[in-house]
C-alpha cells in the first residue's frame, strides 16, 4: 500500500545514546543558581525530609541565603564555554559521537538544569530515534543520583505519546573498562607532577549517613572503586599511600566519613606535605571539583601545614575517559 501524499514525513529506524549528568545552573549568578537549586534541593531523592517540613526551609532558608555564596564559587571556575560540567559533558558527546559513527546519534543532557532529560529525549525521539540509552554517568549507584535520573526518564516518558524503547546504563564503577580507563589516567597525571606525593586522596561526594542504613549500596560502591583502583596503582607507586574520603557535605545530619576537609587537615597536622586528590565518583570535572577541592581542599591543606598539593583531572573527555565509555556503551547497546 502506497503512503498518502499528505502524510506527514516522520523520522524513524535509529539508536540514540544520551549521556547524562547532573546539572548545573545557567549562569554563574545568584538568580540562575537560586533556580538551579530550587529544582535540585526540591527532588525527593535527594532531600527526603517530608515536604511539609522541608519547603519551609528551603524557602525560607536556603534559597535566600546560598545561592549568593554559590554563585561565588561557580564564577571562580566558569569558563568561556560556559559551566565546566556542561562544557565537558559536550564534549564527551562529541568524542563518543565520532567513535560510534553516523549509526549512533549520541546527545547529553542535565538531570538538574539545561538541556534537560526530557526536551533531549523528545529531540532524540523527532530525529527517528526509536531505541535510546540512557547513560547516567555516574560510576556509583545512589538514589539520589542514578535513581533520581531514571525517575526523570519516566516522568518524560509519561509526556510521551510515542515512546522510544529505552535502556539505561548499570553503575560502573568496578567495571574493568572504568578501573582501567582511572588507573592509565591517574598515573599519567602523577607521573607528570613536579612532585612526588606521601599520600593520594580518593574523595567521593558524600551522602548522609542514613542513606548507607536505609539500603543506599553508594558506599560500598566507593570503597571498591577506591580498594581496585589502589591495588592497580600499587604496583607502579609502592611508596604511595591511598586513603579515602567524601566531601561536599550539606545541613547538620550525620554524613558519611571521613570527610574529605577533616582527612586534608589531619593528613597536613600529622606532618604529611605532599599530597594529591583525585574524584573518581565524578566523570567530569565540575564545581565541585574545580573549587571545593582544588581550591578550597588547596587552602585547607596548606593552612594546616602542607606544603605541594595537587588535584587530579577526571576522566573528562580524555582518550582513557572516551575509551571507557564506548567500552560500556557498546556493551549496552548490544542487540540494536
């Protein structure tokens, strides 16, 4: 049966990858990062206060208060492209666009923030994508990380008349690709440091406590990212001492330790002074990164008494990072 003449033309037959990431404000000033933290700090995976007794808080608190101080920290490390995340994160999208070639169409988006899950996956689904990956890139599991970011996948699939099937991207963080891609990267770095380090600090973001009690695997899924990674490392830099920490902690719940601030300051006190840090819970390098530690982790260690101290790049979209993740994306799509 021949097509109507005025059918519509409708785009069909391919795969679509979307990488994502958490998120980020528009702008590094008080207003946009107000409105980035106002659908962050609003998502229920990751303030699982009772509305009733969070809004008031957030509204009243919060959101009069911190985006000024972050916005400050956002503006130490903004870029000409913009925010480092969503900059790297673009990148990444382009690198593994070029290693999967015209039969793939790989995009990114934010869980929090611009481009979003939704607006992406809608852009994925008009250009014939019927098949779609969803990557968090997240190396460790969290609720109020990768879980979050699937509840938003449903929430856009719901708006959905016409739904690509979709698959989504396992945490990885002791996948063989991703330890590999961690331990050729972080030696690399080490070795060109005009110092030798005493110590490397593998500093996680962290999560209240309660979560690792309630079932959150985020925990052990840092400790054994940290245990492969140092065994790998081990062998090349005997000398080196690995430790482990979380860092970023917000309100006064108890979180999970030791905290990343507490280890510099003990560490520099107890007459360590060289020391390197190095994120691998982060896929790219972010505010986070870039400012609480490289700056903020900086002056820390340095006040205490340290002396040489360095912050390791993320896999970014370094060779090793883009080896990676055609490694596990390639994995997933197996079958389309």
């Amino acid at each position: 049966m021949l097509r109507p003449q005025d059918h519509p033309d409708v785009k069909t037959g391919r795969v679509g990858v979307l990488l994502v990431n958490l998120g980020t404000p528009d702008a590094p000033t008080a207003p946009a990062v107000r409105r980035y933290l106002a659908e962050f700090l609003s998502d229920r995976r990751v303030i699982e206060i009772p509305p009733i007794a969070w809004k008031p808080i957030l509204h009243g608190i919060i959101l009069r208060t911190r985006p000024a101080k972050s916005a400050h920290a956002y503006a130490q490390v903004w870029t000409e492209e913009g925010s480092p995340l969503a900059a790297i994160t673009a990148a990444q999208a382009r690198a593994l666009q070029a290693r999967l070639g015209d039969g793939i169409m790989v995009d990114w988006a934010m869980r929090y923030g611009n481009p979003s899950i939704p607006d992406k996956l809608q852009a994925l689904k008009d250009a014939g994508c019927e098949r779609v990956l969803v990557a968090p890139l997240y190396p460790q599991y969290s609720g109020a990380t990768t879980a979050s970011v699937i509840d938003k996948l449903g929430d856009a699939l719901a708006g959905m008349r016409w739904q690509p099937a979709t698959r989504t991207l396992p945490p990885y963080y002791d996948h063989p690709a991703h330890i590999h891609a961690l331990e050729r990267d972080v030696t690399a770095q080490l070795e060109s440091l005009d110092f030798v380090p005493e110590v490397l600090l593998l500093s996680f973001h962290g999560m209240p406590e309660r979560t690792l009690h309630l079932g959150d695997p985020y925990h052990c899924h840092c400790r054994k990212t940290a245990r492969l990674l140092s065994e790998r490392l081990a062998s090349r830099f005997g000398e080196l001492r690995v430790e482990t920490s979380f860092q970023s902690r917000f309100g006064r719940a108890k979180w999970l330790e030791p905290s990343t601030e507490a280890v510099l300051e003990k560490e520099a006190k107890a007459g360590t002074r060289r020391l390197a840090i190095a994120a691998p819970g982060f896929s790219a390098d972010c505010v986070e990164t870039l400012e609480e530690l490289a700056i903020r982790g900086r002056e820390v260690f340095e006040q205490s008494g340290g002396s040489q101290f360095a912050t390791l790049a993320c896999l970014n979209a370094t060779d090793a990072g883009i080896d990676m993740l055609e490694t596990l994306v390639r994995q997933e799509l197996g079958g389309w």
